[in-house]
C-alpha cells in the first residue's frame, strides 16, 4: 500500500493537504518549477497561498512541522516572487 501512495492517516485535512502536495510535486517534476498559472490550476495555486497564510500565522493555523518540512524539502518559497 505505501508503494501506491496510501494515507496512513484517518484526518480527511491532512489527507486532503497529502493529495495537494503530491498535485505540486507532480507539476514541479513535469516543468521544473512551482510557478503555477492562475488560469491553468487555479485549485493548486489556491492552495500553495493558503499554506503560505498558514506559514505566516503558523501559531494559530494548524500548519504542522511534517508539512513545512514537505514543502521545504521540495524548494517550496514562502515569501517574495514566486
């Protein structure tokens, strides 16, 4: 099961939040960087603004150290252009 990408989890946000990651690790594999199109994938672009609010009020937005180090081990930018 873990070879096929089965959620060992039982919270629905965190396998949501699973399934948008492996989205953007896709789209970084197949064109080399996250600068998403708003008019192309609109949902993964609205999700990587989200977990930059969260980053930035990480204290009260549930923004768990796994996923920030997710992101990071991926290039993931926080702030300036993207």
């Amino acid at each position: 099961l873990e070879r096929i990408g089965f959620p060992w989890v039982s919270d629905n946000r965190e396998i949501e939040w699973q399934m948008m990651y492996a989205k953007l690790v896709d789209f970084q594999k197949e064109h080399g960087h996250m600068q998403v199109k708003r008019l192309r994938n609109q949902s993964l672009l609205d999700w990587m603004e989200y977990q930059r609010r969260r980053y930035k009020n990480r204290a009260y937005s549930g923004l768990s150290t796994q996923q920030i180090q997710q992101l990071e081990k991926i290039g993931f930018r926080w702030s300036g252009q993207f």
